[in-house]
C-alpha cells in the first residue's frame, strides 16, 4: 500500500510565524529553570519539604497510614500520589519515599518503611516488595491539616487539592537537611539534632535579636545520622552565618587488641552517606597499589543489632596510630560537606543563614497557630449559637411541639418557632432536625455544661489571638512537646583540632 499523502487546500491560508532562535531558546530554558526550581529541586524553607516529599506524606495522610495501623504496599502509596498530585515517573516518587524512610539519610525518619528499604551500600528492593507507613512525627508534620491552618491549591489536572505547604510541628528542614540540583543553583543543607533546633527556637522566640554566637550555644555543629566526628567549627560557624562554608567529617574509630600481640583499629562510625564497602574498597585498592602498608586483614562485622563495626588488624610491625592517620588521609574515613542553604521563601530561591532559617520558620508556625485558633473560634462560636438556641427552646419545650403539630409543613413552622423564640434560622432548624429523645432534663444539664465550657474556650481562643505573647508562648510550649517525644542525644562528636 503507498504512503497516505498529506493534500494541503488552497483556500487554507498559510500561518508562518517567524521567531528569533535565541529569544526562543532564552524564554524556554528560563521556563524549564524555573519549573525545575520551585516543582522539583529545592525545599520549601517554612516546612523544609521539597514538592514531592510533602504529596507523598499529604497522601499517606488521606489515606490513613498512621503509626498504629498496619503498613501498605509502597507501590499503593506511589500510585495513589503519581495519579491524583504527582504526575511524573514512579521511580522518582518512590526514591523520595524511601529516602523519607531511611535512618541513615534523615535525622528523624518521616516514614516507617518495612522491607528492605536499601543501605548506604545497596539500594531498596522494588516498590512491590517492600511496604510503608507514617512515622509519628510525620503525624506532627501534617497534623491540624483539616483545620485550615494552610492554604490548598488544585492539582495538575484542577481535581483534587493539595497543600501549598504543611504545617510542620518542628523545623524539618534544619533537622533532616535537604539536597537537591536545580539549574543555575543546588542546595546541600546537613541534619542537626533536633533537641538542640527547638531549644535554638524556643531561646530565639524569647529573644528576637539573638546574636549567631548566642544561637550557637544552642546548636554547635549538625548532627549527623550516622554519627562521626566534625572537625572545622570555625567554618561552621561562617556557614551559619552566610548560609555557605565547609566541614570535615570522619569516622570514628578505637585501637583494640584483637590478640597479645596484634592490635585492630575499630571502626564504630562513617562519615555521612559513606558506606563500609566503599571503605573496603579503597582501602583494597590502596593496598594493590602498595600506597597503603600494614594492614593484614579487614573485617566487617557490622550487623542490626550491634550496629557498624568495620575491624582492620594491623601488622605487628606497624603503628596502629600512624595506619589510622593514614586511613583518614587516604580512604573516605574523612570527608568533606559543602553547606549551602538554599530553599524558597516566599516562592524565591535565598541562600539562608541559620537565624534566617530560624525565623522564615517561627514567621510560618505563628501562621498557623494564629489560623488554627480563629478556626476553632468560629467553630465554637457556631456550635454554641445552636446550644444557646436548643436551650431557650427546651425551657418551652411544650410550645414549640404545639407550633410544630399545628404547622402545615416545615416551612411554616420554621417562621412560626423564628417569629415565637426569636432565634435564628440556623437555631431553628438545629432544633426541627434534633430527635425527640434528646429533650429529656439530663440532656438540658448537658447543653448548660456545654454551653459553659464553650464561653471558656472562646475567652481562651480571644485572648490568644489579642496577644502576640500568649501566641508565642503557645509556639514554645508545642515545640517542647515535640523535643519530649522526639529528640535524642547527639550523635556527632565535635572536636577543637585534629
């Protein structure tokens, strides 16, 4: 059969349109940057969350997976969030799901994940395989989501909303960090402990004009996942004030006897994202190579109870000391991380430093439990309309019974009870839906007790909202009911010198 031939009519006008290459290919490169930098690369500073991270815990949310419920399917989570708010490759929302659940790449993990979910060595089984949950202070970053606390745009296709930004019930992107390549920028932020940011958070709320040195005291170094020893706190003090600089990191490791007469260096922890095969590895090479002496056999030892624990034993006739100082000269043992703190505010990419960070977060927190409070105003406030209007009611119980059974339908006993009672049409409705059997006395000591309890709360949620202090205070008070349920001792240690 031969080729279908394309007929153009003649009565169809031609429509060329001619177009400077270079304007095209400007205006469409700045278009892919910007979509790469607020859709896909850097987080959000306010919850620390990059777009993909925050519909996958919005969605696990929806779906229910609490902490005290069983796990799913992974593939269920990622197909539920590919088709209602992410609609991009499955493999890129699932690596965002594994890594929320790794304890070795996040602080405070966000997803409790069941299976095998990889190693610094190894990657995750198939999203098939392994199955997944929400952590509890994943609970506390979405927590009071359906009490209008933030604001919900549409997704792609203008079917379901999603949260512009979730409100966040510790600083998530000082304590778990962020990594990301957008185009013209990148950002590589480290994890800090989170006892130590709330306690930076709590002082700076009580003191605005905290110096860098002051908030120090509260947060010294990051604290990394798998621990180590951070060297350069000179350096780290000039990233937290400019949102950029560099740190070493390095293992930590102890000269043991693994017999009377040989000796062992012990390896305990690695610097961040280093595995102990990458160690093997090098320290293999190094050794065919003839740059590295002494070393008779390595040992990995490392397992899920115990933890890491990599062994090199050392020659009898070299220096154990002098093997390490070479170890962390030669072999990934020490490493350096790049800080540069860059995340949107207020839509825009800024390099931040860690008082910048600390506040962008304070300014967000603020927001929310000042929305929180004026919703669950109106909410009371509305609730006890219908109270106070079901009590004048049930006071002349008889007379309302009467002007129903003598009305001809509701309509017209609806403007007889509004006309009689003086109550609103909301009241009165209430009252035409409510069944009889909650017009007993018992139930009248009820709404008295409720209504009581209301006038309270509405008093409290007032003066919240009247007093920048009470607000703040109340910001303090949930931040250290995080640090009591979540923090743990740090990890890193931080050394003065080599």
């Amino acid at each position: 059969m031969s080729p279908k031939k394309t007929v153009l009519d003649a009565s169809t006008p031609e429509r060329i349109i001619d177009i400077d290459v270079s304007d095209e290919m400007r205006e469409s490169f700045l278009e892919y940057a910007y979509s790469v930098i607020y859709a896909r690369a850097l987080p959000d500073a306010r919850d620390g969350l990059k777009p993909v991270q925050r519909r996958i815990l919005f969605q696990m949310s929806e779906m229910g997976l609490r902490p005290e419920r069983g796990h799913v399917k992974s593939a269920r989570v990622i197909g539920e969030v590919m088709g209602k708010l992410h609609p991009h490759g499955d493999s890129a929302i699932y690596d965002a799901l594994v890594r929320m659940a790794q304890p070795f790449s996040l602080r405070l993990p966000l997803i409790d994940g069941q299976g095998n979910f990889g190693s610094l060595d190894d990657g995750p089984a198939a999203m098939r395989y392994t199955e997944c949950r929400l952590t509890a202070a994943a609970l506390s970053m979405t927590d009071s989501l359906d009490e209008d606390v933030v604001d919900f745009r549409a997704n792609y296709d203008g079917r379901e909303v999603e949260p512009s930004v979730l409100p966040a019930a510790f600083p998530n992107l000082l304590v778990n960090g962020a990594s990301g390549i957008a185009v013209g920028m990148a950002t590589n932020m480290p994890p800090h402990n989170l006892g130590e940011v709330i306690s930076a958070l709590r002082y700076y709320i009580e003191n605005p004009k905290a110096s860098l040195a002051d908030l120090m005291k509260h947060i010294p170094a990051p604290d990394l996942p798998g621990g180590g020893q951070i060297l350069d706190l000179a350096n780290i003090q000039e990233a937290y004030s400019t949102g950029r600089g560099t740190f070493k990191i390095r293992a930590s490791a102890s000269i043991e006897s693994v017999t009377s007469r040989k000796k062992a260096i012990v390896i305990t922890q690695l610097p961040f994202n280093v595995g102990t095969e990458r160690i093997i590895d090098r320290i293999k090479s190094l050794v065919d190579s003839k740059k590295l002496k002494g070393i008779s056999r390595v040992t990995d030892l490392t397992d899920g109870e115990k933890g890491l624990r990599l062994v090199i034993e050392v020659k009898s006739s070299h220096e154990p000391e002098e093997l390490l100082a070479d170890l962390y000269r030669l072999t990934p043992m020490e490493e350096s991380f790049s800080i540069n703190s860059v995340a949107l505010v207020d839509g825009r990419p800024r390099t931040l430093g860690l008082a910048e960070l600390l506040q962008v977060y304070l300014k967000h927190r603020l927001a929310v439990v000042t929305r929180r409070s004026e919703f669950r105003l109106k909410k009371a406030n509305e609730r006890l309309h219908l109270v106070e209007g079901l009590l004048l009611a049930i006071v002349d119980i008889d007379k309302v019974i009467k002007i129903i059974r003598a009305s001809e339908d509701a309509q017209v006993a609806r403007e007889k009870i509004i006309k009689t009672f003086k109550l609103s049409e909301v009241q009165t409705n209430y009252i035409l839906d409510m069944p009889l059997r909650r017009l007993t006395k018992t139930s009248r000591i009820e709404l008295e007790t409720e209504q009581k309890e209301l006038n309270q709360i509405i008093t409290e949620l007032k003066a919240i909202l009247a007093s920048d202090k009470r607000l703040k205070k109340i910001v303090s008070d949930e931040l250290q009911e995080i640090s009591d349920k979540f923090a743990t001792p740090r990890r890193s240690i931080l050394l003065e010198n080599e």
